[in-house]
C-alpha cells in the first residue's frame, strides 16, 4: 500500500514537472530591449516569428527575408524592429528594408552560410568597374541594402561572425569566380547606424557603405587573424557625413580604410568621401595601415578628422596610397592625438601604389595630393619615422606635421625620415625631419590650422530607445 502511494505520488511529481515543461517551452520569453538610435522604431517582431531557428545548421536566409519584407509594410507606419534571439543564426545574403533596426542579443550569433548558393552575384560597382577579387560580379554582401533610408544594425554586443576561412582558402587558391562579399555593405543609402556589434571573420571587408551619407559606425569591435587577406576594418566609400567613433580593430588589412573609386572608373563616377570623422579607434593591424586613405581615390577624399587613435604593433599610422593614372585628390586631413606602439612607419605616403583596375586607365590623369595636416603625435619602438614618396612632377603638397616626438627602436633604419616629391613644413618633430619639410618656428605654422567648426554628422544625437519584445 505504502509503495503504491510512492509510486502515484513520484508519477505526479513526474507529470507534473512534465507539463511544467511544456509550459515553458510554450511561454513566450519576454525581453526589454534597450539601445540608442537615430530613431527607434513603432513595431517590433522576432525572426522566431517567421520560422528561425538558431541551431547553427538550419538555414535562416528565407526567414530573415521574410521577416524584412513583411516588416516593409511599417515603413510609413513608424518603422520597425527585427530581433534576434540568443542562438546560432545561420543564414547567406538577405537584404534590410528602410525605417528599420536589426537588434541582435547578446548572446545571438549570425553565422555566414558557407553555401555559395546562398550569395545571390551582383554587378561589380560602378566606381571601380570591375570586381577587387574577379573581373565578373560579386558576391551580395551578408547584410545588405540599397537605397534606403533611415536603417540599423545594432545589438547589446551580439556577434557576426563571417567564418571566412573557406573564401581565404579560395581567395589564395586562385579559385574564386567572383569577389568574396563583405558582411555589412548599404549602397545609395542615407541615414545608416551600425552599432554595438562585434563582427569576426569576414570573408573580405566588415562594413562597407558606398555613394551613401549621414552615417554613423559606432562601438563595433573587428576581430580577424593578422594574416587573413583583405579583411579590412571599416571602408567609407564615396561616402558624405560620416562618424566612426569606439571601434576596437584587429585586422589583416586596413583598420580603417578610406575610399572612392578606382582609376577611370572612379573618375567618371566623381563622388567623394568627404566629411568624415574617426575617433577613438583602436587598430592592431601588423600588415597594413591604421588608417588609410586610398588607394582607390579617384573620386576625392576630402576634409577627414581623425583623433585620439591609438595603434598598437601595426605596420603604418596614416598612409596614402595613390598612383599615376587614379586622377581624383586627397585633400584637408586632419589627424592629432594618436598614440602609436611599435610601428614600422608612423606616416608613409605611396605615389606609386600601382594596382590599376585595367589597362586602359589615363597615365596623366594625376591625383592631387594637399593639405595634409597631422599634430600632436607620440609613438614608440618605431623602425622608421617617416617615407614619403610623392609622384614626380606631381609632388604632394602643404604638408604640415608639428608636435610629434617618435621613438626609435633599437633595431630601426639609420636614416628615420626619407622624402621624395613632397613639400611641406614641420615643427616641434623629433627625430628631425627630412629637409624637404624644414623646421618652423611655431608662430609661422599658420597653415597647420585645424578646423574650428563641427561637421553636420557631429550633431546627430542619437535617442534612448526601448521595446519590450515577447517571442518563443
Ligand atoms: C552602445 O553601448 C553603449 C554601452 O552599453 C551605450 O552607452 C551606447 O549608447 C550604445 N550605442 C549605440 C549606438 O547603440
Ligand atoms: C538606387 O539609386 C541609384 C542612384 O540614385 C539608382 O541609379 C538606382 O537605379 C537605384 N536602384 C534601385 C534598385 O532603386
Ligand atoms: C564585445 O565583445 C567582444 C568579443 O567578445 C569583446 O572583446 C568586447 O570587449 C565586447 N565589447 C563590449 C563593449 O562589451
Ligand atoms: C604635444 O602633444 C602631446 C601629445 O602627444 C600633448 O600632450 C601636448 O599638449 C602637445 N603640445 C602642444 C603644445 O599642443
Ligand atoms: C619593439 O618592436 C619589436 C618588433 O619590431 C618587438 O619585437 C618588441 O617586443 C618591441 N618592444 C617593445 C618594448 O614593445
């Protein structure tokens, strides 16, 4: 009697622990979210709702498409909010909608497909005529859009990772067909936030946006092996009004690279990336640049403000690279207040960078190099100071460096500085320039004024954002 009352008594505990699971299974989850954007949204839903599923294998390209496309109807209704629960989110390329926030949870990872069919190929861009990896087209980028207005990709840390091995791999090979996609790319795009994220492994550049303005890229931390080929941090392109701003980059290429287009391609589409502003970057990138400007430069690279950067055991500080033959300008850059450990050049300027898209560029289309400004600079355990090489007969102009104290390593070159085709003037510069750049008294450093007014993107303020989300 006694057993058979135990028995009745642990089958209920066990139903009822059952059904209590199954309620919970069934609950919706209830999440708050909190972030700050250029506009938060009226309505909110959970990729949950479309059908995701976040094991890491099923896909989720057609769940993330539909989800975007029906959450397009709030377009003109308040805009509207994709969440991302916790979870392996495996998906290829889908593309965003306007008035829109993607939020990823802190613990969501949106995993890169590897499935090459699931990166639907489109035309090479127009600046550049041709594909960097392939003359055909390339691959859609992983988070994509075009001609929107008003989107964000933003998340409490939550991580995308390209798992670009395989596109490295093929890259090195020879075997890719078209040019590896990007992870974030918007194009002919106004009003862009992409926000607290950490991005890993792309397959090629992080975050691209292109003929676009009025941006902002903002705590994003890149993470990529040193050695991983083009894994460029973060590429304005042809871009107006944009603001970088705590970015954390570890990178096999260029932690910021700045661009506009290549050789006669660039020329003929003229747009510049102008009213750009980079600050608190921190760059670890031992085979490229902290921050680079070029080489694809044909359409102008045009007022830049870069300050309070520190690089840590990276090859170059600022560099420039343009060639013969990319035409366009590199003009009013501003940089003060890096702090640079173990570099091999602090400042390096390229005119003979080459890597033309085809051979029918214009040997006398000259890119117009002046305006360089860089100020108040320390760096340590440098190989060497400077090398600045401009073109001849085109020399890079109105340079002017002050304040900047450079320490050598042990093992560094003799000769700290060497300058061709550049004219310029320094002040208060140790080790001592080269001649080309002669030595002021401060007082007659006039032209290394920088600035005073702010550029428009500095005065977006974002808002405090919050929904509160339920979703399985
Ligand atoms: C990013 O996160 C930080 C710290 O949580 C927060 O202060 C900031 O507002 C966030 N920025 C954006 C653009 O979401
Ligand atoms: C996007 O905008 C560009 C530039 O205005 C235009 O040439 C292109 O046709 C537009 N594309 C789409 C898909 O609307
Ligand atoms: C975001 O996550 C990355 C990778 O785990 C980490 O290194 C970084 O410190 C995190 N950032 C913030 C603001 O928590
Ligand atoms: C020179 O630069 C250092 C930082 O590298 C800064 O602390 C100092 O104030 C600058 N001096 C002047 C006169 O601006
Ligand atoms: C100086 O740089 C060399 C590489 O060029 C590196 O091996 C060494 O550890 C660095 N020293 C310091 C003190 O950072």
């Amino acid at each position: 009697m006694e057993f058979s009352w135990m028995v009745s008594l642990l089958v209920a505990v066990a139903l009822l622990s059952l059904s209590g699971s199954v309620d919970s299974r069934k609950a919706r989850i209830l999440e708050s979210l909190e972030y700050t954007g250029i506009n938060c949204r009226a309505h909110s839903a959970s990729i949950t709702d479309f059908g995701g599923v976040g094991d890491g294998t099923t896909s989720n390209t057609k769940a993330f498409q539909d989800a975007i496309n029906h959450l397009s109807q709030y377009e003109t209704e308040g805009g509207a909010l994709l969440f991302v629960p916790a979870g392996k989110w495996l998906a290829g390329s889908f593309s965003l909608t306007s008035h829109f926030t993607l939020f990823l949870h802190k613990d969501a990872v949106l995993l890169a497909s590897q499935d090459q069919n699931e990166w639907p190929v489109i035309k090479p861009l127009p600046s550049y005529g041709r594909g960097r990896d392939a003359a055909a087209g390339r691959y859609t980028s992983l988070i994509f859009g075009t001609n929107l207005t008003d989107v964000i990709v933003t998340g409490d840390n939550g991580t995308i990772d390209g798992q670009g091995e395989l596109w490295w791999q093929k890259f090195h090979k020879g075997k890719l067909k078209y040019t590896r996609p990007y992870l974030i790319e918007f194009m002919y795009s106004n009003t862009i936030q992409i926000s607290n994220l950490t991005l890993l492994n792309s397959p090629s550049w992080n975050i691209h946006p292109v003929y676009s303005s009025n941006i902002i890229v903002q705590g994003i931390t890149i993470l990529a092996p040193i050695s991983s080929p083009n894994t460029d941090g973060i590429n304005p392109d042809s871009c107006t009004n944009t603001r970088i701003e705590d970015c954390y980059i570890v990178s096999g290429d260029d932690c910021v690279a700045v661009k506009s287009g290549w050789d006669e391609y660039g020329i003929a589409f003229g747009m510049p990336t102008r009213q750009l502003i980079i600050r608190r970057l921190t760059c670890i990138s031992p085979y490229s640049a902290t921050i680079a400007l070029g080489s694809e430069m044909s359409g102008g690279i045009e007022d830049v403000r870069a300050e309070d950067i520190t690089a840590v055991h990276t090859e170059s500080g600022i560099r420039i690279k343009t060639a013969r033959g990319r035409g366009g300008y590199v003009k009013d850059i501003y940089v003060e207040r890096m702090t640079m450990h173990t570099m091999k050049w602090v400042f390096w300027m390229t005119g003979n960078y080459g890597s033309h898209a085809d051979k029918n560029y214009d040997p006398n289309a000259l890119p117009v190099i002046q305006g360089i400004n860089y100020r108040n600079m320390v760096a340590d355990n440098v190989t060497m100071a400077a090398r600045l090489e401009g073109i001849a007969g085109d020399p890079f102009k109105e340079i002017c460096i002050s304040n900047v104290t450079i320490g050598m390593a042990v093992k560094a070159k003799k000769v700290p500085w060497t300058c061709t085709d550049v004219e310029g003037i320094t002040s208060s510069v140790t080790p001592r320039p080269c001649d080309l750049l002669p030595d002021q008294e401060p007082e007659n450093l006039k032209s290394c004024n920088f600035p005073a007014e702010k550029l428009p993107i500095d005065m977006v303020e974002l808002q405090k954002c919050s929904s509160s989300m339920k979703y399985m």
